[in-house]
C-alpha cells in the first residue's frame, strides 16, 4: 500500500530498491491491518455488485464475458508475478504466507487484481474483442511489481489508471462512453444512479479507508479547472462541469482515483495529490490530449513517486555523511566512542 511517514520514500524500478509501506488508518476502533482487508473486501464486493447490475440492468454496453476475464486475468497475473518474486528472492509466496492464518487471507491477497481486472473491463470498450481487457490487466498487474516501494512491495502507479490507459494509448480501443453506463436505465434513475454511486463510495472511504481527503481534493480540483478553463479559454464552466454528472466519472472517482494503495496516508498529502490530479486532467483537456483522467492519474502517481525517491536518496546521504564525520571525530579522539545515530539520522534512512 502507500508509504507513510519515513518509509514513504522510494520505489523499486526492475529491482533497483527503496522503502515504503502503507497503512489504512484504522476506522471505528480496528487495526490498520484489519482495517485494509476490511476496505479491500468492501471495494472488491461493492464493484462486483456495481458490475453485476450494470450488466443485468442493463446498462454496461461492454461484452458480459469482460469483467469475468478481467478478473481471472488479473488473478492469474498475480499468481504468476507473486510465484516468480517469491522465488527470485528466496521467500516464501504472500499467498501462501503464515500470516494469512485462513483461506480468507489468501483471498484477501487476490483482491486488488481482482479489482484492476474489473476497472479495467468497465472503462475499455472493445466491441466484442477480449483482448483489450485481458492486455489492460496484464500492464496493470505487472506495475505493481515493475514499479513498487521497497520493503512492502505496494504499487507506486495506480494499476487499473496504468494498465487502461497503456492500452488507450496504445491500440484501437476506446474508452467506455459516459452514456454505457446507463444507457438502459430508465428515467429517472438514470439520473439518480450517479449520486447514489458516488455517496455510497464517499461513506465506504470515509469510514474504511481514510481516503476522503483525496476525493475533497479531487472533487475540488476540478470545480477549480473548469472554471479556470471558463475564464481563459472561453469554455462554458457548465459545460466543463458536466462530466461530474455522469456514472463514469462517479464510479472513476470511488474505484480508481482514491486507490488506497496509491495514494498518500497524509490528509495534506492526499489533498494536494487530488487536486494535482485535476489540474493536470484540465491541461491534458486543453492541450487535445485524450483520455485525461488516466493519463492525469498516471502522471501524478509517477511525479509523486520519483518525488519520494529523490527525497529518500537526499535522507541516506545525509545519514552517511553524518555517520562519516562521526567516524572522524573518533578517530581524531582514539578515546572518545562513535556517536551514537541521532534522531536525525534514524529518520533520514528509513531501511
């Protein structure tokens, strides 16, 4: 999950390591601990039934094949990642890890690719083709071992915003219109689905996953963008706001944007990375650019990420200059101890 505090430092590229973790503060008196695999079931079981509906309603125009190969996609990823680490490194599979204790605990390990695959089959739209989801999944999934924070091993770039918009970018496939989501729904709850969607994703992450700044943050940004983008570029602010209106953007902010383990454990941190992630929605919409909530995730996610490692590199030096110059004075001083690390230092190398 997210780094917090002082190992929320660097990432891992292809092995080349740092520190982070990630922490779901503990909601309504449980642990951290409990608290993710709590949220994690909540998301995982509420998209499911999101993605059930939608089908049957009907209103998900996507093939009714794509969400299931979506997650068997993913969980067949993870599976294979998940073995080939273990065995690279000596250890022993997450899955199959003690500290599961239950089969629950091994399920719990599957659930974030599970839902990388069910995002990824919601927002691709491939004609009949399976292809794309399965492609989507596959970049997805493989992020969070290509790009992770040392020691926990949690994503740095978003894998569900990664994988669409790799393939977006990358093939024929287009992303799923606003109107697919409820094309079927009749009047008037096409027009209440929306908001009952987003509030019921607001109550889950404000009570679960901590993770209400970033939808403040996000929600804000881009109120401000569109009326930036009114004043200067002559658009209609309601017209820029419209998408705010729409099950996609409802279902984008609840299940991608305010991924637990991609996002920052600060409130300050989490609101800075919602509104960042607006802004640069609102310039790839001026500049021409496609598929801007993707892109715009993926983009903040890396910037945020590099960010960490520079600030981590700086830290050690400064450990390891500290512990030089102590080395010195000791040895100026045949009878004086090495100093012992300070504070200061303990905190600069969170390894």
């Amino acid at each position: 999950m997210t780094a917090s505090g002082n190992e929320r430092d660097a990432i891992r590229v292809h092995g080349a390591g740092a520190t982070g973790t990630t922490e779901v503060a503990g909601a309504a008196g449980l642990t951290p601990a409990r608290a993710r695999r709590t949220a994690l079931r909540c998301l995982a079981g509420s998209l499911t039934l999101v993605t059930v509906l939608g089908h049957l309603v009907p209103g998900f125009e996507q093939p009714c094949l794509a969400p299931v190969a979506g997650a068997a996609t993913g969980v067949a990823a993870e599976l294979v990642l998940e073995s080939l680490d273990a065995w690279a490194c000596l250890r022993r599979p997450r899955y199959l890890s003690p500290r599961s204790g239950r089969t629950g605990g091994t399920l719990d390990f599957f659930l974030p690719s599970y839902v990388t695959g069910l995002v990824c089959a919601m927002f691709l739209y491939g004609g009949g083709r399976l292809s794309p989801v399965v492609l989507a999944t596959l970049v997805g999934v493989s992020g969070r071992y290509v790009f992770r924070f040392r020691g926990t091993g949690g994503p740095v770039l978003n894998p569900a915003a990664l994988g669409t918009a790799t393939v977006l970018l990358l093939s024929w496939t287009g992303g799923a219109s606003p109107y697919r989501f409820t094309a079927g729904v009749p009047e008037p709850f096409d027009v209440v689905a929306p908001p009952v969607v987003l509030g019921l994703g607001v109550a889950l992450h404000a009570g679960l996953t901590g993770r209400l700044p970033v939808l403040a943050g996000w929600a804000g940004g881009f109120a401000a963008q569109a009326v930036v983008r009114g004043l200067l570029s002559g658009v209609s602010v309601m017209d820029a706001l419209l998408p705010v209106t729409g099950a996609a953007f409802a279902l984008y902010t609840v299940y991608v944007v305010a991924d637990p383990e991609t996002t920052p454990a600060g409130r300050r941190a989490q609101v800075v990375f919602g509104a960042a992630t607006a802004a640069v929605h609102g310039l790839l919409v001026v500049l021409g650019v496609a598929h801007g909530l993707f892109l715009a995730l993926v983009a903040v996610c890396a910037c945020r990420g590099a960010a960490l490692a520079v600030r981590a590199r700086g830290r050690r030096r400064a450990a390891r200059a500290l512990t030089a110059s102590s080395a010195a004075r000791s040895a100026v001083s045949p009878g004086t101890a090495p100093a012992a690390p300070t504070a200061t230092a303990a905190a600069a190398d969170p390894r």
